[in-house]
C-alpha cells in the first residue's frame, strides 16, 4: 500500500506563528491550558511574568503535562532570566506531579508556582484565590 498526500500525517500545526515575542504581565493560558492550542511556540513568544493556569478535568487531560512542559522548554529559550510566576485555579493531580517531577528546572529556570490558601465565597460558592499586584 502506497501512502499518498492525503493519507499521510501532516506535521502538527502550532497555534501561535512563529515570529518576534510578546512581553506582557498577565497571561491567561488559552483552553483550559490544553495541549490543543498551546505548545513551546506560545511560551517562546508569548512571554510574561504571570501566567494563569486553569483547568480540573483530568478526563479532558486540563490542564496538560504538555502544556506545563511547554513552559518549560519555551521559557529556557528566553533571551532574559526574568522571573516567571505559574498560579493554577486548581489544584490537580497533573500540576501536583508537574511540580514535584520538575522543580529542580523550574528553579534554574527562574518559575514560581504560586499556591494559596485563600478562599473566596460568594453567594452558595467558594473558590480559591490568589492576589496578584502588578
């Protein structure tokens, strides 16, 4: 069986072109911080000293080992050392691993996972939270 052009896999698009990066404070990562639509591209451009991670559906893979990885990889190709501040909306099993498996390279890599203990109510819901001063 011959492949042809449509029966063969194209090579995965990314979702961010490339080009020269972006510097911004606050960023919330795209989709649930799905692998879908963020890769190492978006963190090589995309470049800020806060990104918002939320995702808590580990049936949806939200958020993705890939994407947090992708931080990872993207940020070393930094030109600067700048500090980098990751705050998950959740806690999940995947950013708990992440975090464990990773924490060496994130302290070399100048990335700080903000955890909190607050917790906001409103109404009949509460939520965590965190306070960002920018």
């Amino acid at each position: 069986i011959s492949k042809g052009p449509g029966n063969s896999k194209s090579a995965k698009s990314t979702a961010v072109p490339p080009g020269p990066p972006m510097y911004l404070d606050l960023v919330y990562i795209p989709n649930h911080s799905n692998r879908k639509n963020v890769d190492v591209e978006f963190f090589k451009r995309v470049r800020s000293s806060y990104y918002v991670v939320s995702g808590n559906d580990s049936a949806a893979e939200e958020p993705s080992r890939a994407v947090l990885d992708s931080l990872l990889e993207g940020k070393a190709q930094w030109d600067s050392n700048m500090q980098v501040t990751l705050i998950p909306t959740h806690d999940s099993e995947v950013m708990r691993e992440w975090y464990q498996e990773t924490h060496e390279k994130q302290q070399d890599l100048n990335i700080m996972v903000l955890a909190s203990s607050s917790t906001v109510v409103m109404q009949d819901e509460s939520f965590p939270a965190c306070k960002i001063e920018l």
